[in-house]
C-alpha cells in the first residue's frame, strides 16, 4: 500500500469557501478514466454533502486551504493506495482530508475513486494538482510504500 500525505501550507487561489479542491493522475493517465466519490461536511453545516464524477481527466482526492479569508488556516489530506505495484487489477484510492482556520471556516471529506478503463500497471508516478491555484513553497508532501 502506497501512502502519500499531503499537509501543504495554503494555495495562492482566492475561492470564497476558504478550501480548494486537489485532483491526483497516476501514471500520466489524463484520459477520461478515473472515477471518484466524496462525502464531506462543512462547518456547521451539520448535514452531509456528496459529489462525484465519471469518466474525469484525474480524481479529486484533497481539500486544500486557500488565502480567501487571510488566515493561518491549513489543509492536511491522507491518501492511500492499496495494491499499488499490483499488475492485474485496477487501481484506487480512499482518503481522507481537512481544511480549516480553526474559526472561520472548514470542511471535513471522504474520498473514494479509482483509475478504469485497461489501466492495470504498477503505479510509477502520482501527479497532484490543484484545480484552481497552485500549492504556494514549502508545502509538504511525504510517500511512504510497502
């Protein structure tokens, strides 16, 4: 299983909700292959959102903290991929990610997704990317494989 955690400091996007949402590629793959899931709750909100897509160019798989409201806040995300160096069945992903300043605003997700179609590789590379923005210096990344 690989691991990969990602606590980067802000993104340089202004998104009104505080948080940006972070898409993965394996292997290159940009193609419509990858299917996700999330469930997330926003602060206070004190209900349970989905969303998802099909047949998407990557996955969605974080929520990243942004400069919208000025603050300290952060996004920490962990994701796992189990049977990473497996050459005969697809690859997925479940993770979990947060977003908050610890006052103003928040969000907590669950994501689930994986890569279709023929793609059976081993997984040789992970592309993150913020879908608005970019991740701002001294973000952090770390991976871990067993």
């Amino acid at each position: 299983m690989k691991t990969c955690e990602i606590p980067p400091k802000v993104t340089n996007a202004a998104g009104t909700s505080g948080y940006d949402n972070a898409n993965m590629q394996l292997n290159g793959v940009t193609a419509g292959s990858y299917n996700w899931s999330t469930w997330y709750s926003t602060q206070g909100a004190g209900s349970v959102s989905t969303a998802g897509g099909t047949s998407q160019t990557s996955m969605q798989c974080a929520a990243i903290w942004n400069s919208h409201f000025g603050s300290a806040g952060r996004g920490i995300a962990r994701i796992e991929i189990p049977n990473y160096s497996d050459t005969n069945n697809l690859k997925s992903f479940t993770g979990h990610s947060a977003a908050s300043d610890g006052g103003a605003a928040g969000v907590m997700q669950l994501y689930s997704g994986s890569l279709g179609g023929s793609n059976t590789a081993a997984i040789t590379s992970i592309k993150l990317l913020m879908g608005t923005g970019n991740f701002v210096a001294d973000s952090t990344f770390t991976l871990y494989g067993m």
